[in-house]
C-alpha cells in the first residue's frame, strides 16, 4: 500500500529565472517530497514548486534556500499556501495527463481507466506521489535514450536517484531484466516500490537508499547506469561513475539544461567515459556515454 500524505500539507513556491532552475530545484527537494516545474512562456520565467508537510523540514529547506541564492546570485522569493491532500490530488490529476514518450512508452497514473495504447510499454505511476513525472524533459530524454540503448541488451543495471521508479521500471519491462534502484530520500525509496508493486514489477526490482556511489550495494561492474540528478553532482560522481561501470557499459545521465552538456561532458571525459548520443527534450538533455573495453 502507499503511503498517503497527512492533510496538512502546504505547497511552497519561487518564480526564477532558468540558469537558477537547478539549485533552486536541489533547495526545495531538501524538504518536498515533490517538486514540479512551470515555464511560462511569455515571461520565460520558471515557477518551482514543492510540496511537504506543514512544518517539517524547515531548516533544511531554509539552509537550501540560502545555499541557492548564494550559488545563483538570484534572490527568490518564496511564498507558501495550505493545500489540503485532497485538493492536492486533484491537482496532481489535472497536471497528470498520460504522456506519450519516444517510441516505444507511455507513462500515465492511476486516475486513468482508458485501455493502454498499442504497441507501448505503459508505465504506471501513482498519481498522488508523481507531480508531473513523465513530463519532465530530463525523465523523457533517458526514456527515449533507453530506446537507443536497447540493442545492447545490458544484464547489470542501476538506476541511481531512482525518484519515482520510473526510468528503472522502463528499464526493467522493456529489456526484462532486473533493476536496482537507489535515492538518498528513503520516500523516493517508499514510492518507488509502491509503484513497482502497481506494474507487477516487484520481483524484478529492488529499490535501496544510498547517497550516490557511498553504499556498498550499488558498487559493482554495471553495464548500464541510469543518473538523472543535476549537473553539478553529475560532475562531482564521474570518477566513481567510470570505476563502477563495466567496459562498454552505457551511462545515460540527464537532470542537467542545454547549457551545461560541456560542463558535465568535462568532467566526464578524463575518466574514459565517451559521448555517444545528445538528446534534447525542450530546454533539457540526456546524455549517452560509453566507457571503453
């Protein structure tokens, strides 16, 4: 069973430029189980919102928020309003509809009752933990780079800062094969096994809290690595992303803007890992790399 929130929730809410997406992104995840992104496109300004209990994770969010604004130069304000679990949901129903990735998925929650489309790998997701997944570009760039990855028919397979399960789950359906998956958040962890359960996929996975290549369950000779965090911790994990995958393994990372693709691309390159493929979704991308035999 899932766990479902108390009723006293709040959602809290900054308006931000893009080049500040990210750390403000990172500041609200330090305290709100979810987090979804807005883009208005008159403004082109971003609206990041996250959702928590009433309450808790205060200090958290406030050193997140501070570390953000030192690290952007960009001041946010923040605003907050109650948002009672109901209200919430239906929200989350509204801002949920079923997503149609690539060629080959379909990603949809539970509030759905039509049949599944035709010649899609459908992937179920609890609509009251998943604000928006499926939506997000960098989640769309690794789905569609897992189609390009296929062929290679990977055994080992790690999905690092798993979230809501749902680049393993595609992982695990389309290449029918295992999946581990880790989160530093042990709700990511929660969630991620509930919606396991809802695609029949709990004997195929195992979901563990891990902060990043630390844990000695998720070291080992991986053939396929799935990493859709950020940019800067993408950055700071490559040399331990080179030791823990096997020779001619593929590393599909995202979390990271268009503007960024050489940042981490730097990082990556002196440890042996090789770009094969730049996906973009929007303003977002995906990386392929490979690492030599």
């Amino acid at each position: 069973m899932m766990r479902r929130h108390a009723t006293q929730l709040e959602t809290v809410r900054v308006v931000v430029t893009e080049d500040a997406v990210e750390a403000y992104e990172a500041a609200l995840g330090e305290a709100c189980g979810t987090v979804g992104f807005f883009l208005d496109e008159d403004t082109r300004m971003w609206t990041l919102e996250g959702v928590k209990q009433r309450g808790e994770g205060e200090a958290a969010l406030e050193a997140g928020l501070a570390i953000a604004a030192l690290m952007t130069g960009v001041e946010a304000v923040v605003t907050r309003e109650a948002t009672e679990a109901e209200g919430w949901l239906a929200r989350s129903f509204q801002a949920f509809p079923e997503q149609v990735i690539g060629r080959r998925f379909a990603v949809r929650g539970t509030h759905i009752d039509d049949p599944t489309l035709p010649g899609r790998i459908t992937l179920v997701l609890d609509a009251s933990a998943a604000f928006g997944s499926g939506e997000h570009g960098s989640t769309r760039g690794c789905l569609r780079a897992l189609e390009t990855v296929v062929h290679r028919k990977p055994r080992r397979i790690l999905d690092m800062g798993t979230g809501t399960g749902i680049l393993a789950m595609g992982a695990a359906k389309m290449l029918h094969r295992r999946v581990l998956g880790s989160d530093i958040d042990p709700w990511s962890v929660r969630v991620s096994k509930g919606n396991a359960a809802l695609n029949g996929l709990s004997r195929q996975m195992r979901f563990v809290k891990a902060d990043g290549w630390r844990a000695p369950v998720v070291r080992g000779q991986w053939d396929l690595v799935f990493a859709n965090i950020l940019a800067r911790p993408l950055c700071a994990m490559a040399a331990e992303l080179a030791q823990n995958l096997a020779p001619g393994g593929t590393a599909i990372l995202s979390g990271l803007l268009i503007s960024q693709i050489r940042w981490v691309l730097a990082a990556h390159r002196p440890h042996g890992l090789v770009l094969e493929r730049v996906l973009r979704e929007g303003r977002w991308a995906a990386l392929v790399l490979r690492k030599a035999w």
